[in-house]
C-alpha cells in the first residue's frame, strides 16, 4: 500500500529531445480501464493489495475475484475503501468459481487480468485471457494478461497501430505511449 501511495510520482510520462537527428519523443502513461484481479485462496489480504492498489493508483477500475474459499477478506476491504472516500464503481468483489474466471477472461470490458495461483491455471487464464476469439471481441484497447505463479509471466496482446503501449506489470498498471515527431513539423 506504501508503495502504491508513491506510484503516482512515477505516472509523469517523459519527454527527450533530439533522440535523432530532429526528432523529440514524448511519452503519456495512461490507465488501461478495467482490470480483472483473480487471487488464490492462501494470501487472502496481501495478494488482492499488490494487485488493487498499484491499479487503483495508476488510474484503473478494479474487479476482485477472491478465490471462493476466503471471501470475507475482500468483501472487508471494499467496506474499507468505501470508508475511506473511494468513488463506487472503482473498486468491486465478484464471488465465483472457474466459471466466473472465464466470464472475467472473455467479458470485452476487463482491459487487462492480474492473476497468482497454480501453474496449470495461470496457463488456463494465459491461453484463455489472449485468445484470438477473445481478442476479436475487445475494443481498441489493448488488452494485456499477466500471471504470477510462481514464476511472473507478462505478455501483452498485439497493439493497433493507433494505440502504441503496454501495461507494466509490477510497476503498477499503465499504458505507455509514446510519440515522436520532427522539429520541424508542428504539434499536432
């Protein structure tokens, strides 16, 4: 929570210039929308606080799917959060088993998926989160999955032309884009 109270700070984008002969690059990090954070049974405060709070910091809506064991945890920190001055709708608990996962997984909305469990589910959500049906069903935001278990994987969707960028897990989750443009031509 410490550290996603700082995160902010590193949310400034950047500008260098002259990066080649004429050549200035900015760069806008941006929140990616909705993310999706899928928790195990065995860390029922600490994993659901790595994932929502550096996504809320960073600017994103976050839907929580506790595992169906311990769910009480995350109901408790919604209640917390709406005390503390949260806006409704930016933080919320879905309870369910797998078949919420996949409803999570498929749903055009979730922008990008937080998970840590078993190797065998991360590979479920890994291959489930970045189908090509699925990716045909999302909007022109690109859609990043990540799993951690034990080992994090990050991969990203392939990105449009007009929307340069990926989500960064563990630093938060964002979007980057960047832009360059010559000295000579003027600022669009």
């Amino acid at each position: 929570m410490e550290y996603a109270c700082g995160l902010t700070e590193h949310m400034k984008g950047g500008f260098s210039s002259q990066v080649a002969d004429g050549v200035d690059v900015h760069s806008i990090r941006e929140p990616v929308g909705v993310v999706a954070a899928i928790t195990p049974f065995n860390f029922p405060i600490m994993v659901p606080l790595w994932m929502t709070a550096n996504a809320i910091a960073t600017g994103n809506a976050v839907i929580l799917k506790p595992s169906e064991r311990d769910p009480s945890v995350s109901v408790r920190l919604g209640e917390l959060l709406r005390e503390a001055g949260l806006p409704s709708g930016v933080f919320n608990v879905l309870h369910g088993n797998a078949d919420t996962v996949n409803l999570l997984l498929e749903h055009p909305g979730i922008d990008a998926v937080s998970f840590v469990g078993s190797t065998p589910v991360a590979r479920h959500v890994y291959l489930t989160g970045t189908s090509t049906e699925s990716a045909s069903r999302r909007s022109a935001v690109p859609r990043t999955t990540w799993s951690s278990c034990p080992t994090p994987i990050s991969i990203s969707r392939p990105t449009p032309p007009s929307m340069p960028g990926s989500a960064r897990p563990g630093n938060g989750v964002w979007r980057s884009a960047s832009s360059s443009r010559s000295a000579t031509s003027p600022m669009s």
